[in-house]
C-alpha cells in the first residue's frame, strides 16, 4: 500500500526538530540534478566569509523571533 504524501507528513511531522531539518535537507538535495562545483565553491565562499565575519562580532545577529515578528507586521524594521 502507498502511503500518501499527507500521512507522510504527518509522520515526519512527529519527529524531534533535529531529525525533521535532517530530513527536510535530504528532500531538497534530492530535487539537484546536477551539482555546477563553481556554484559549490561560491557558496562555500560565501559561508566561511559570514561564519569569520559572526566569530569576530563584526556582525550582529537578530533572534528569530525579533524577525518573524517584523516579517508578521509587514515591516523590514527599517525607516527606509
């Protein structure tokens, strides 16, 4: 018997959040085709930049919650 994409859900919903982020990277993975390495190597880039720029507190990060509040008021938490 197929089990429909609602009950998998649903079943997958009941994992502890660790395993459902491992899942929900492992599902988005299977939807590339190809992997283009320069895009690869950018993004790698791109990581180790914001990692380096977070360690040395040239960045501040926001909490979560502080921009799903902002997204749900329709606001960018900017004056411009």
């Amino acid at each position: 018997m197929r089990i429909s994409v609602l009950e998998l859900f649903e079943k997958a919903a009941d994992l502890p959040e660790e395993d459902r982020a491992t899942l929900a990277g492992l599902l988005i993975e299977s939807l590339e085709s190809e992997v283009d390495e320069s895009v690869e190597g950018a993004w790698k880039e791109e990581v180790e930049r914001r990692v380096a720029q977070l360690d040395s507190g040239a960045v501040e990060t926001i909490p979560w919650e502080v921009v799903r509040a902002r997204l749900l008021q329709g606001s960018s938490g900017s004056d411009n």
